[in-house]
C-alpha cells in the first residue's frame, strides 16, 4: 500500500512556481532517494509535502487521507516527521531538552518512554543528554536533529541533505543510522546531493531537474544507468 501520494503536484512561492506537475509515492518500510541539481525543487518537494507551502494544483495523500492543505503540525500529528537542512536543532539548549521539543505533541508520560527509545538508537546521544546542542559536532547535530524528528514516532520521516557538510566517515555513519530507523518500520525520504550513498541505502529513486520528475526507478538500477551517472551522479 502507498503511504504517501503525491500527485500532479504545482507548488512554488508566491509567483514563482517550482514545482510543475511531480508525482511520487513511497510504501510503507521503503527509503527512497531524490536526487537532482540545485535549484531541482528538491528542497521544495518536501516542504511542500510538510504543508509549510500550500501547493496551487495537484493532491498530496498520506494513509489515503487527502492532506494537501493540512498545516505542518497536523501533519506531524499525522505520522510525518521532516529534518531540514538548516535551523534544525535548538543550540542553546541541552540534548535531552532538544529531544523533549521534538515530543512537543506528546504527554509527560509518553516523552519519557519515546525518550527511552530514542536514547537506544542513538546512545551517544544519551551520553550528552545534558550537553548544550551548540557544542556538539557536525554528524552528531544532524544524529540529534533526526532523534528530534522521531520522537512524534513517524510512519515517514523526511530528511533533507542529512550529509551535507559532513566527513566521509561521519556521512557513512549517518546512513547507516538512516538505515537502522527503516528497518525499525519508519519510511523515509532523502533529498541528498551526496546521491551514491543515499541511492546505496534506497529502495528506489526520483530525478527530479527545473521543478519536473524527469525519471523514476529502482535505486541500482539508477546507480547503474550511465547516462544518469553522467548527468547527475558526477560520471
């Protein structure tokens, strides 16, 4: 069963359309990768999905519910979890307090089992748990800044460009993470320059370039097209 629907979607800000006419799905349990150059509608993607931009045509579907004009917190409420790429962490405050915003929707009770949980995953977060945000390294913000996102318990969790600006073996060990929490049953959708190793992760894949799905497939069957090598994957 599709999880998520989008379709024939326009989205942009304002007067400047982005987005013209995507379609994608993701089922349950499936990591799926959306690659393109900058300036694709990548990054518009998932926020349109989020509901932080309304889109001017088309329907977004999530569990067959129609969710296109929910605002992001209903759609939090609803099983999605998003990771932006900036301004994804509170750096003044602690681990732990971090976590707790991120379980905003959830009861005292429930913070504390979700947090349980959470620390299991990411135990070298449990470590810092009293340590301000601020002070933590590159991969060990972003590992934060995804626990932030699953303490709701997504059914999808979106991430976008969970690598950038990290070392090779901090990236490496990111995904694995990222792959870690697929197998644990949330469905997951990455917008990700560092394409190679997303794709090596993914069920499938989507190219998307200047607001439009351009091609669509299994993730080594991507990895393994020249042409798309070539054009999006750096040869």
């Amino acid at each position: 069963m599709n999880l998520l629907e989008v379709d024939d979607v326009f989205s942009g800000y304002g007067a400047n359309e982005v987005l013209h006419g995507v379609s994608m799905n993701i089922n349950e349990k499936e990591i799926v990768t959306v690659i393109g150059p900058n300036g694709a509608g990548k990054s518009t993607l998932l926020k349109t999905i989020m509901g932080h931009l309304i889109p001017s045509k088309g329907e977004i579907r999530f569990k067959r519910k129609n969710i296109t004009n929910f605002k992001p917190e209903k759609k939090v409420r609803e099983g999605i979890g998003y990771v932006p790429q900036l301004d994804n962490i509170f750096p003044s405050l602690s681990v732990q307090e971090n976590l707790e915003m991120g379980g905003y929707i959830l009861s005292k009770k429930q913070i504390d089992r979700v947090l349980a949980s959470v620390f299991e995953l990411f135990p070298a977060l449990k470590s810092r748990k009293n340590q301000k945000a601020g002070t933590l390294s590159g991969g060990e913000k972003e590992m934060l800044a995804i626990a932030e996102a699953l303490m709701t318990d997504p059914r999808l969790l979106m991430l976008d460009e969970p690598s950038a600006g990290l070392a090779p073996g901090v990236s490496a060990s990111v995904f694995s993470r990222i792959n870690d929490i697929c197998q644990l049953g949330t469905a997951i959708i990455i917008v990700e320059q560092n394409a190679h190793r997303s794709l090596e992760i993914s069920d499938r894949g989507y190219v998307l370039a200047l607001g439009e799905k351009v091609f669509e497939d299994k993730a080594d069957k991507i990895l393994s097209n020249e042409e798309l090598r070539r054009a999006y994957l750096g040869g």
